[in-house]
C-alpha cells in the first residue's frame, strides 16, 4: 500500500481554504511569466482579482518621477492587455494601498491576498499594516518573485548581513534557487469585477511639454518586449559582454534594468535563459556568463542593503560622512544637471539621461564622480536628479550606486578615487563616438581633441566650428583643482 507524504504547508492551506476569489496585488511585477504570487492564485482555479494602486500618499512613499510615470504608463497598458488576453481584467486605483486593498477585497469577497515581496522600508509597514488589517478572515500569502534571493536567507557566518560584495557574491553564487514558472493560461474570472479607474485620469503622461519623445524612441515598456530583449541579448551580446558592457557608445548591454525595475521581467528568468543560452552556445566565454551573474547579485545585494539599513536614498551609510563639508552651488548642480560642464563625457552622459530615461553604466559612474568629487556638490542631489530622470531608477540600485561612488556607501568605491572624466572618455570612448551622439556641437572636433577641447589648438577647434564659451562651455572647474579640494575635504572626516 502507498504511503501518502505529509501534505505541505501551501498544500494544508489550500484544502483547507474557502472557495472564494483571491485579490493578486501587483507592484513592480508587470508580467504574467514567472510571477509567483499570480501563478500560484491561478493554480487554485478560484476567482482571481488583479489588483495595482498607484500609492503615493502612504507615509514614508517616495513619488514617481516624470521618467517612472511615462514608463509606468505604457508598461501598464501593455499588462493589461496581457490580462485581457487570459480572460481577466486589472483593476486600478490611486491613493493610499491600504484603503484601496481592503476596499476592494471586502467588494468582491476575497477570501485570500497575494502579493510578492517588497523590501523598502515604507512598503514593508504598508504590507504589515493590510495584513493586520485583514485580520484571520482572509489569508494572506508573500511570495518571492522579484530579487534572487530573500534578505533573511543570506548571513554572514557571524548572523549579520553582508556590507561588502564579493563575499556576498561568494556566498550565493554557491547556492540555489527556484526555476522561473510559467505564466498562467486563464485566470477565473469573479461575479463581478470591482470599481476601476481610468489609467488615462492618472495624467501620468507629460503633456506641457511633452519631453517624452526621446524616451519613446527607444524604448517600448511592457513584458513582451522585456521578453524580445532578453533573447536578443542573449543570441547577439553575451558573448562579448564582458568587454562589450565597457563601451558607451554600443548597444552591448543587456538594458534590462527598467524590465527588472518594473518587473516586466524577473531575475529568476534573466539567470535561467542565460544560462540555458550559455549551456547550448560553447562560444559564449564563462567570464562573459559570470559577468551577467554578478551583475544580476549586485542588484540583490543593493535589494539586502536597503531591507538591513533602511533609508538608502536619504542616509549616509557611512556614518562618517554625515559631518562631510558639501559645496551647495545652484549654478554648477544646474550645469551638471544639463550637460554643460565643459567636460565632454560628463555632458554626454547627461544629455543621453534626458533624451533617452538612461544612461550606460561606465558614464553613470563618471558623471556621479564628477559631481561629488570634482564639484563636491552632496550625492543626495544626483540622486534625486536620477531618480526623477531614469527609466529604470530603483530604490534600492538607484540608490545605492550614488552612495558607492560617493564613498559613503556599503563596499564604496574610496572617496580619494577620483575618476579623471578626461582619461576615461580617452579609455572607453577613443574615437568619441559617444561624445558626438549627445553633444552635437563638437561632432566634427578629432578624436585627439575630443575629449578635452579646452586643451586644443584654436585652429583645430575653429576648423571644427567651434568657440569655447560660445558654442560649447569652457570647464566649470579644473579637475586637478577640484580632486584635490575633494581630498582636502575627505582628510577632516576620514577618521
């Protein structure tokens, strides 16, 4: 005779579990594939209701900027249409989650919440604080869909949590994790769908003016096109991307960062068709795969950051630097901030940033050198301008990245290396192919005087059609000056 197993604990509940419809509350996870808690309130073959609320009013949540909304407009309407196609409909609402949650659970007679995991510490109260709400009544079911591995889940051999990365990367590149799921083919419709509001009375779109033409240029937001981009990266980049990631100039990164960001697709996934890619395909080098892997963790380790420490966007994490001596400058934060500091790389890089919602990983790391140590100008200011400028700006990577190159973060990179914007756009732009994309008025200044034009002979740059403080800016600071009045700052609080 058979011996039946002892049931699980998901298995115990679910026999257990009423009948009624299921409310799936949906964040940053736009996609049907691979989204646990839609998958697993599919699997129950009761009513599933999917829910997002657009909460900005809630204590402690950071409003989208102009670059979020113009994304989570159309990625919206892209999950949408998504669910129409299964048989469903999402329902919408705007205000504080809580509210709109029980709400729409006590329309429809929910008698379960799904949702997956979030991290930051205004969402953790707002989960806690519906779950409380909910009471015994209604079952409430967190799922892990959204970062590789659960910030609880990953200890240093003392119990602490990681504040350095390699050892992080070291420990969980040796361990495993689930395998993506596949997206659910119908979902079971309830009586009757709640109250909706309309995505266009959100006015999330920018209308006066509408300086969203770039942004649509290049990107089309929702999960089938996360989808399409994954597989092109993975047939036509990964072989190179080891070095390919290095050029700003080339489309050679994955440029999956606003797929992760609004969850259109999941990491799980990205890991899992690499691999299987790189499985298949032995011209794909093993340093090219690893490469993909760590940047895949570091996101994680960011995600551990924010859930142990809190107020990444607003706090030193380095205590130290809480007494560091600033420049506040309105005039240089403003030149900066339009790609006007005379240095080519750094004004490329932030004429890309408004044109595009992005910027190449190598030039986000010289712009926010720049600011923070060649104009000493407080990291927080970078960050709330990337924050309202990025497509794919996140609380926890976002964040974190600023806090690294500023030297105050977890794992900094040392506040006395001082990226020379000079020899780095030599390095991983030579021909300047990236300074002349974005900063049109120097396309026709050589190679050799590209990157530094200040420095080159007036014929040269006349030949060009260009005058320095006519039609490009003169530099707004000498880097020599400004590394060493960066070092002199550092010295009264390096301890």
């Amino acid at each position: 005779m058979e011996t039946r197993q002892p049931m699980s604990k998901r298995e115990k509940r679910a026999e257990e579990a009423p009948e009624g419809p299921i409310v799936v509350w949906i964040r940053d996870d736009l996609r049907l594939d691979d989204n646990p808690a839609l998958a697993h309130a599919a699997e129950t073959g009761r009513p599933v209701v999917p829910l997002v609320v657009l909460d900005e009013d809630s204590a402690g949540v950071r409003a989208l900027g102009g670059a979020h909304k113009w994304w989570l407009h159309h990625s919206l309407e892209s999950f949408a249409s998504s669910l129409r196609g299964i048989g469903s409909e999402l329902t919408l609402r705007r205000g504080k989650a809580k509210d709109h949650v029980l709400d729409v659970v006590e329309a429809v007679g929910a008698t379960a919440l799904f949702f997956n995991r979030r991290y930051d510490p205004a969402s953790r109260r707002i989960d806690d604080a519906v779950e409380t709400a909910l009471g015994e009544d209604v079952e409430v079911e967190r799922f892990t869909g959204n970062i590789l591995h659960e910030p609880e889940a990953v200890q240093t051999k003392s119990g602490g949590y990681y504040k350095v990365y390699t050892p992080f990367w070291k420990n969980v590149s040796e361990t495993g994790f689930r395998d993506p799921m596949d997206p659910p083919k119908g979902l079971k419709q309830p009586d009757d769908f709640p109250k909706s509001e309309r995505l266009k009375d959100w006015n999330l779109l920018p209308t006066k003016p509408d300086w969203s033409g770039g942004i649509q240029d290049l990107w089309t937001p929702g999960e089938t096109a996360a989808q399409e981009r994954l597989e092109h990266f993975c047939d036509d980049l990964l072989q190179d991307y080891e070095a390919g990631r290095e050029k700003p100039f080339a489309d050679e990164t994955s440029r999956l960062s606003p797929r992760l960001r609004w969850g259109e697709i999941s990491p799980f996934r990205a890991w899992h068709t690499a691999n299987a890619y790189a499985s298949r395909r032995k011209t794909i080098p093993d340093a090219a795969i690893r490469t993909f892997r760590q940047e895949l963790v570091w996101r994680d380790f960011n995600y551990h950051l924010l859930y142990h420490f809190g107020r990444l966007e607003a706090d030193n994490f380095n205590d130290r630097f809480d007494g560091f001596s600033w420049r506040r400058s309105p005039k240089d934060l403003k030149a900066w901030q339009k790609g006007l500091t005379g240095y080519p790389i750094v004004d490329a890089g932030m004429r890309q940033l408004w044109q595009t919602g992005w910027m190449h990983n190598r030039v986000r790391m010289i712009v926010g050198s720049f600011l923070t140590k060649d104009l000493l100008i407080q990291w927080q200011e970078g960050e709330r301008w990337f924050w309202d400028t990025l497509v794919d700006g996140d609380i926890a990577s976002n964040t974190a990245q600023w806090q690294w190159v500023a030297g105050s973060g977890a794992d900094a990179q040392p506040f006395f290396r001082i990226f020379n914007p000079i020899t780095q756009s030599e390095k991983f732009d030579p021909e300047g192919a990236y300074i002349r994309a974005f900063v049109p008025e120097l396309k026709d200044v050589p190679a050799e005087a590209i990157h530094a034009p200040w420095e080159a002979d007036e014929k040269v740059l006349a030949k060009a059609g260009v005058t320095l403080g006519k039609d490009y800016p003169k530099p707004i600071v000498d880097h020599g000056e400004g590394r060493q009045r960066a070092l002199d700052a550092y010295q009264k609080v390096k301890g």
